[in-house]
C-alpha cells in the first residue's frame, strides 16, 4: 500500500493520490503536457523548471528510463502529477525505472489522480500555483497547504535562466566540415538541438546565461543562438540588450522558443503570458509563407505581441519583420523572421525531442542563412 498524497491547487481544489517519487512538498506552476510519448524528454527539458507537469496520457513510467534520451543532466519539473504509474518498465532500452530517477533528483510526485478533471480546471480557469504534498508536510492542515500555494512565486515576472543555465562554457565539435563558432547562449537549452547544430557544421559553444557582448563576441562566432528555457522574458533585459548589440552587428541569429520571445522584444514588440500555453507534442503550426502546415513539439506559457499577416517595420529600428508562423488552434504568434537582417526565430521546438520532425529543416535553413552571410561577407571585402 502506498503512502497517501494530495495536489492542491490555488482555487482551492483538491485531489487525493498515492505518494510517488520523492515524498516532501513542491510548489509551483501546475501546467499540463498532452504529449502521449516522451516523458523522459519531458522531465528533463529545462523550460519546465518552476512548474508541476500533468501528463494527460494515462499511463506513464511504461518504458522506464535510460541514458540515451535525457534533454539535461537533470529533471527538472518542480513537482509531477501522472494517472497510473507503472509499477515495473517494459522496453529493451530501460535501464531504471522512472520512479527511481524522480526519488534521485528530489521530485515530489503524485499518481493516482483524475489528470482529465485537473485539465479542464486549467483549461477552463488558467494554469494557476499548485503545490503536492506527501510525507511530513501531510501533517499539514488544509488550510496550511492552501496557504504555501498561495505563498508560492508568479510564473510572471521570474528570471530562471542562471537557475538552469551551465555555469561554465562547453563546446561540442561540429561533425564533418566545419562552417565556424556557433555562441550558444544557454536560457535552458535541449542536448538534441546541440546536437542538431553541430550536426550543421557549427563548433557548437555553450555559454553561461549570464554572459555579456563582449564574451560573446570573444568567441569569434560566424553566429548566435539563443535556445528554449524557463522564466517570464519580460523579466529578461540583459539577454533582450545582448540581441539587439548582435542585430545591431548583422551577427546571423536563430532563436527557438524563448529564444522566439526575446527575439520579439529585441524587435521592439511585446510579450504576455497565455492562459493556459502550449504544451505537447502535437500542436498544428502554419507557415505563413509557403502554406504548409506542420505539427509541431511546444512548451511555452508566454508569447509574442506582433501583427500577423503583414509585413511591419521592427518599432526598435531593426527594419521589416513579418510573423512567419502562427498556431492553427488559437492563432499565436509562432515564429518571426527580419527581413532586412540576418535573423529569425520560432516558438515551436524543431529538435522534436520527443515529438515530430516536421520543423528539422530549420537547422537548416540556419547554416543556409549563415553561409550566405559569411559569403556577403567576403564579397564585399573582395570589391573592398
């Protein structure tokens, strides 16, 4: 018989399970995910940090864990909130279950709930604070666990780059023939997109959130990248001037998912958090400018504040800008590109770790953007 747990969130509700994981108290943001596959991916994806994942698939843990598939060299979910947990894995690749990792790294978790009815509660009211509570903070009145949500920080208006972020540079060697230094600028960043990009040709250099244009530019990149992560991008002005110094140079930029957010605000448009955000493996996205429709990995509560549908001229003089991608479910800003610098951005996740490979053509079209630039480049010194 397992030990007795409880998810309580901010209105009030409350729902009764069986202690998982890790026993204690976490709080945070309660989101939920509608991927039916890659919980492991899941878990460890750094955007996640701050907040308390419901999985709206029923039965997750089937396939264990393993070495191969982390996003992370951690979990990073405040808390984890599942309807059946498989009491044993069943897949040639695991080699530990996933209650086991959860225990490792201190997740608090809860199984047995009605993940369908904490869903419509989100999706009806908005995400909102949560906390689960297991072991010793059972002890806890009603009122007392109610009171810690309430007591629980705002998604809005928290920086948790530098919580997420390496504390040193790393770099990872392009594969095959070089093209130049990629600076990677780590809000929270996926190991399959650094993958990706080496894959490109880029030597791949992973630097600190909290590193300044100078640093950067030290690095001697042919471009710059600003990857996914967790945190409110308003509360972000460092990373947003960073930008605008390299958009000011010409320096080639790709930016997914936070990177889309700071992209848009370097622009000079706004951000603002969505009601209840995108978060799967299976969220429909329109490229505006060739018509195909692609299904796409998301993970984001906060987007871009840009006209859709026309061309606009950047309010932070950065020239012409379109929206290049929007979300078929509720039309939100999906993507970005200038037209007059060498720099775009999507808010979707192309890694597709886990998720569909509709979008990994973007890697592409980055090395393509910035073997173009490197060749402007060296034309104009040639007729210099």
């Amino acid at each position: 018989m397992r030990d007795r747990a409880v998810l309580v969130l901010e209105d009030g509700s409350r729902f009764e399970g069986q202690a998982w994981g890790s026993r204690g108290e976490a709080l945070g943001e309660v989101v939920f995910s509608t991927g039916m596959t890659g919980y492991q991916e899941t878990l460890t994806d750094p955007s996640y940090a701050g907040q308390i994942v419901v999985m709206t698939a029923p039965h997750i843990g089937n396939t264990g864990m393993n070495d191969e598939d982390p996003e992370s060299r951690r979990i990073w979910v405040e808390g984890f909130v599942v309807r059946d947990a498989a009491r044993r894995p069943s897949n040639f690749r695991s080699t530990r279950s996933l209650e086991s990792d959860l225990e490792h790294d201190g997740i608090v978790s809860i199984s047995g709930v009605d993940t369908r009815a904490i869903t419509l509660i989100l999706r009806e009211a908005g995400v909102m604070r949560g906390g689960v509570f297991s072991g010793d903070s059972l002890q806890l009145t009603d009122a007392e666990q109610l009171e810690r949500v309430h007591k629980a920080p705002d998604m809005a208006g928290q920086n948790l780059s530098d919580r997420v972020s390496v504390a040193e540079t790393r770099v990872v060697p392009a594969v095959g023939e070089a093209i130049g230094r990629l600076a990677v600028i780590d809000l929270g960043v996926k190991e399959s997109t650094v993958h990706h990009l080496a894959a490109r040709g880029f030597d791949v250099h992973v630097l600190p959130s909290n590193v300044t244009f100078e640093e950067v530019k030290a690095v001697g990149p042919v471009a710059l990248f600003y990857s996914n992560g967790p945190g409110d991008p308003s509360a972000s002005d460092h990373h947003v001037q960073l930008l605008q110094s390299a958009l000011a140079e010409s320096l080639p930029f790709f930016g997914i998912c936070f990177g889309n957010q700071l992209l848009g605000r370097a622009l000079g448009f706004d951000t603002y958090k969505l009601k209840y955000g995108h978060r799967g493996i299976n969220q429909p996205v329109l490229d505006t400018t060739t018509g195909r429709v692609e299904i796409t990995a998301q993970n984001h509560g906060f987007a871009v504040d840009a006209p859709r549908g026309e061309e606009v001229d950047s309010p932070a003089g950065f020239g012409r800008v379109i929206v290049s991608h929007v979300s078929l479910n509720d039309d939100v800003v999906e993507g970005l590109t200038a037209l007059d610098i060498p720099a775009f951005s999507v808010q979707y996740h192309p890694e597709a770790a886990a998720g569909p490979h509709d979008s990994t053509y973007l890697f592409d079209r980055f090395r393509d953007l910035v073997l173009a630039h490197l060749d402007g480049a060296k034309g104009v010194g040639a007729n210099a």
